[in-house]
C-alpha cells in the first residue's frame, strides 16, 4: 500500500511542523501542555494545509570553500563599511551611483538568492532585482568610481557567486558553470 503524494509530503514535513509547534510556544511566552499541544495542532494543520514545495536538488556544502567565501563576505562587510562610513561623514561627497545588471552562471533559485543577499548585505551595493527565468541580478551601487566602474562590478559580483558555487554547489553545476572545482582540473580545461 502506498501513500497519496500529498499525504507522503505531509509526513516529510514533521521537523517543520514541530519547529511551528516551538516557534507558537514561545509567542505564547508560556510552557504549558496545553500550548505545547496547540502547537503541535497548529504545526500540522499549518504544513497540511499549506505544504511546501520540495527543493529539486541536493546542496553540498564543503567546508574549505565555504570558510573562503565567509572570509571573503566578512573582509568585505568590514572594509566596505568604513568606506561608506567615510564617505558619509565627508561633506563633500556627491555619490554617483548606478544601476548595474549582472548576468549569473548558474540561475538556480538558491544560488541566485545567496549571491543576492550576500551583495545586498555589502554596504554601498544593494540588488533592487533579481530575474530568475534569466539569472539576471541588478545591483544598485553607491558610488560607481568607488567600486571601479561597472565591468568591476560585473566582475566582482561574479567573482562573489563563484565563491558560493564553489562552497555549495555539485561537481556537474560548477562544470556547467564553468568552474572547475580543483586546480588540476582548471589546468586540464
């Protein structure tokens, strides 16, 4: 006997439905069995009711590339705080911003929202939009001559998603985007 496929998702997503029944807990700011089972209650109904869609692919952080790219964001993160704080501390600065677009290897919803928010989270540069049918980011920045004119942009966006597919992604979408995962690998290329 098998299950329907609504009700074999259902049942995929307990750890969601009892991070609800915590989550409905603590709102209540009270630990009692009958919140806890409200909760619980709630939880179900909530992931029955309103399921979420399976993620069609697998995520394989590995831990070297993924220290490289938090490194990286937090090198960036402090210096470009300071810039951006100097700047606005200097009475004589007229920003000159831009809109860049920024065309990604890889369009895969995660990778495109890591590498968006990552960029968003940099001071100076924020995404106003993002197209995921195209893998278009478009990156509002502060100061264009500060960040070295829009092909720097480009290429330091890219530079930024290379790191997170490195970090996260399987061998065939660092192959489809071009990026070789070892070095003996980018010498065979």
């Amino acid at each position: 006997m098998t299950l329907h496929p609504r009700r074999r998702g259902f049942f995929r997503q307990w750890p969601t439905a009892l991070w609800l029944a915590v989550v409905w807990t603590l709102l209540w700011g009270d630990l009692t069995v009958g919140n806890v089972l409200a909760g619980v209650v709630v939880g179900f109904v909530v992931t029955y009711a309103f399921p979420l869609p399976a993620i069609g692919f697998r995520v394989r952080v590995r831990p070297w590339p993924f220290l490289v790219l938090a490194g990286y964001f937090l090198s960036e993160l402090t210096v470009a705080s300071f810039q951006v704080a100097g700047q606005a501390l200097n009475p004589r600065f007229t920003p000159r911003g831009a809109v860049i677009g920024v065309k990604l290897r890889n369009p895969a919803d995660l990778y495109l929202t890591i590498t968006a928010e990552l960029s968003s989270l940099v001071p100076g540069s924020l995404v106003i939009e993002a197209h995921r049918l195209t893998g278009m980011l478009y990156l509002h920045v502060l100061d264009l001559e500060a960040h070295g004119g829009a092909d720097k942009v480009r290429q330091h966006t890219l530079d930024l998603e290379a790191r997170v597919l490195r970090a996260m992604a399987s061998d065939d979408e660092l192959a489809r985007a071009g990026l070789a995962r070892h070095p003996r690998q980018e010498a065979s290329a």
